[in-house]
C-alpha cells in the first residue's frame, strides 16, 4: 500500500456481491490504495438456495486482512446485494439460510410494494417456529453492519423508498410482526462502531464507524457518477442492469422505475438476469474455464463479420426482463466453433442492452453515453464491442467497482468531507477510458441487430 497524505482519510469499503466480496482502502480523493476480491462460491461451492452468511463474514476477514493499512481506516461502510434477507435471534445468531435476491421463495400479496417482505412471509410460512424465534430480519449488507456493531438498522436513501423495503401498511398486510423489522436509517448516516469482539475477529480496530450504504446498485450510481439526469450506468455482475438518472418517473412495464440515492431523482432500469452466470456456462462447456476473458473475447473480434454465425436466443423475456439463465443456440453447425458459439452469446448480451437502451429512449430517456461498472469494465476488447453493438459512447470510470467508490462516498458523506452524496460523487469519480463506436462496423451491427430482432419475432420473442 502506498503512503497515505495527512490530509486524507482512509475508507475500507466492502460489496457483497453474489458469487464474490469485494473490498479496498479508498482515500478522501477518490483513490484506489489496495483491493482484493474473495471469490467464495468457487471456493465452498454454496448452494444459491441454502446460503450460509457466514461465508461473508469469513470474506471480510480475509479482505481486511489482505489490503493492510487497517490501523489507517477512519471509516468502514458496506453494500451488497438484495433482496436478500437472513433471520438472526436476540444473541445475533442467524437461525436459516439467507434467502438470495434471485430465491423464488417467497408469498407476495398483489397491490404490495416490498421487495423483501414476500420473503418474510414464506419463512413465517414454513418456519413459524423459527419465525417467533426471530429478533431481526437483516438484508443483505444490513446483516455484516450488525456484526461489526450489534446495531441492527435498515439503510434506505430516503423516505421515497421505504415502501420498496417494508412500509407499515404492507406489513400489517402480510401480518408480519414490525418489531422485528429494524429501524431506518439513511445512507451517509451512522450505523455503530465496530465492537471489541469484531475487531479481534476482523482485524477492524475497535470503535471504527460503520457507516450506511446499501443495496449495490444504489451505491454503484454514486461510484460510476449517474447522479444527474441522462446519466447512465451499464451496471454487471452475476446479472446486469442499465440505470438512467431521470427527473421523472417513467410508467412502462418493461422498464423499473424506483427513486435513485440521491433524492428528488428517479432511477430507471432495464434488466438483464444473469449474464455473468451465462458467459461462465458459456466458459464451461467450451472448456475455457481458465482462460482469461481476454483471449476469450480477442478469439471472438478475430472473427470476420460477414463469416455465418449462430444465434443465442435467451429462454424468455418477461416485463421487459431478459433472463439468461437458459437459453438456446440456432442456426449451429458443425463448422462452427467455440468462438463463434462465444460470439453468439456475447452479441447477444449486447443487442438485450441496445433494445433496452431503445426502450429508454422510447420513454424520452435520452441516452447519449455508457458508463460501465464491475469487472466487464476492465475489459478493453467488451468495451469496444458495447460501443460498437449499441452504438453508445462508453465511458469507464477511475475506480471499475463503483460499489465500493459509492459506499466510500456515503462515510466521507458522514465525516463532512462532502455536504451530500452528489457532491462526494461529483468530485470523488474520474473517467478513466472512453470508447468510441467504430463507424466501419457501427452499420453492419445496425443490420445484424434488425435481423437478430426479425428471428427473434419468429420465436415469439
């Protein structure tokens, strides 16, 4: 790690994400110090459907001790991602597996907003005993601030967005009990202090502030710098999500819309489930496992444009959602090899971005550029391949894990570095790399996306 200035604050900054934990010292300047990634489902090979939280913990201990200076850290903050939601008891145990964001299992009741109460009721359901059992239900970066501190809070951005997480009248519709739902307290605010025992578990000095993040996709718009309007950010991970700042709420069922962290703004998305876990799949069964992405896709822009290719179609799209978590190939033919297969999916990838970038558009959400987020952002060949596909100017910022930029902005927000998390992000962002779409093959993608979208209408999709 390198010297740290006087003037600077040092932020240890954690994502939970769903396959892996991020995490790195982040400083008052926005500049990256250290960084280390736990990728713990390659490691314990947890099943999605019986998550044990304990992995996350073990990761933080493993970050913490992995990116040093911790003796510096003037602040700790955490997202990840949701829905999720664990059951913990009065002494902080977890009493079940933690029920994912992308777990079915859950009762909704129509008219109802929650994210994460259709959850709570299926436990309460299946489980009632565990449910008495029950002190707090903790999402899913809410539950690592409850181990750093004993403090069980919800971190919402504002009022806008209680109803998202759980609002009284849907609670008393459900008939979930509300005094085992924790308080609200808003990102940039403080949580607690990292507890003696912690400390000696993570390595975290005892009585660091932990301070409110959130849900991932709301920190990474702070890190990637959409935090006005037209802003967008190509958001990716084990899935993707393109997310325009707008003024306006937009009513299209194929498009969400939920307010944006910061307040008065409205964040408006296009989904596109599990694409990471796709071009793994697609790593797999072509027996590239451990070849880095890069070969991978410098094999695809080899190919000549004009040579025949077969199509990935994803198994179905619904409200507007892609989900590629099944899907089928056509038009494939004995001559055609792995990188053409990889082709296939990679464009198919890029042309579910552009219909929901026109979908956008369609709802005046004029989108003129890209700001790409996670490890697809650290890929010089995919970036170019996105300008070329969509036709969009692809920006990447400084730090690529906007999550962690974002949640550094709300601690720094919190110890009066900044005077709002649009300032922090404003000032704490920098581009690092732009792209541009190359005109020679801007046109022939025009036509190879109207007649990817022709086949498609033959499918019924």
């Amino acid at each position: 790690m390198r010297p740290l200035l006087n003037h600077q604050k040092l932020i240890l900054a954690v994502d939970i994400g769903t396959t892996a934990m991020k995490g790195g010292l982040i400083t008052s300047d926005g500049e990256l110090m250290s960084y280390h990634r736990v990728t713990y489902w390659e490691k314990t090979r947890q099943d999605f459907h019986a998550w044990d939280p304990k992995v996350w913990v073990e990761a933080l201990r493993e970050i913490v001790a992995s990116v040093g200076g911790y003796q510096r850290i003037s602040a700790v903050a955490v997202s990840g991602h949701g829905p999720t939601v664990i059951p913990v008891d009065a002494e902080g145990r977890v009493l079940f597996y933690a029920l994912l964001w992308m777990d079915k299992r859950n009762l909704r009741q129509e008219g109802t907003k929650s994210f994460f109460l259709p959850k709570i009721a299926w436990f309460r359901q299946n489980h009632p005993d565990l449910y008495e059992r029950t002190q707090w239900f903790l999402s899913c970066p809410e539950y690592l601030n409850f181990f750093l501190t004993g403090e069980a809070q919800t971190v919402t951005p504002s009022q806008e967005f209680i109803p998202y997480i759980w609002h009284g009248d849907d609670w008393k519709t459900y008939g979930l009990d509300a005094e085992k739902l924790p308080p609200f307290v808003t990102m940039g605010q403080k949580v607690g202090d990292v507890t003696p025992q912690a400390s000696t578990f993570t390595g975290i000095p005892a009585g660091v502030p932990v301070v409110a993040a959130g849900s991932d996709f709301l920190v990474a718009l702070l890190g990637a710098g959409a935090v006005h309007p037209g802003r967008t950010c190509d958001r990716a991970g084990t899935s993707e999500g393109i997310n325009h700042c707008s003024l306006q709420p937009v009513s299209d069922k194929r498009l969400r819309t939920l307010p944006h962290a910061i307040e008065g703004l409205y964040n408006i998305s296009g989904i596109l489930s599990s694409t990471g876990r796709l071009f793994e799949w697609l790593r797999r069964i072509t027996g590239q496992s451990d070849r880095p992405y890069r070969e991978i896709l410098q094999g695809i822009e080899n190919l000549s444009l004009d040579r025949s290719r077969p199509y990935f179609f994803p198994s179905f799209e619904r409200n507007g959602d892609f989900e590629f978590a099944q899907g089928g190939f056509l038009e494939l033919h004995p001559e055609h090899t792995r990188e053409d297969m990889g082709r296939a999916v990679v464009e198919s990838i890029a042309f579910g971005i552009r219909r929901v970038l026109e979908t956008l558009e369609e709802n005046h959400c004029v989108v003129e550029e890209l700001r790409v987020t996670g490890g697809q952002a650290r890929n010089v060949i995919w970036n170019q391949l996105k300008a070329d596909i969509t036709g969009k100017r692809i920006l990447v910022p400084e730090i690529e894990d906007a999550e962690l930029l974002g949640s550094a902005a709300c601690a720094l927000v919190y110890q009066r570095e900044f005077d709002d998390l649009r300032q922090a992000s404003d000032q704490l962002v920098k581009v690092r790399a732009v792209f541009n779409p190359r005109a020679e093959r801007l046109g022939i993608y025009d036509e190879l996306y109207a007649a990817y979208r022709d086949y498609g209408r033959t499918l019924g999709l």
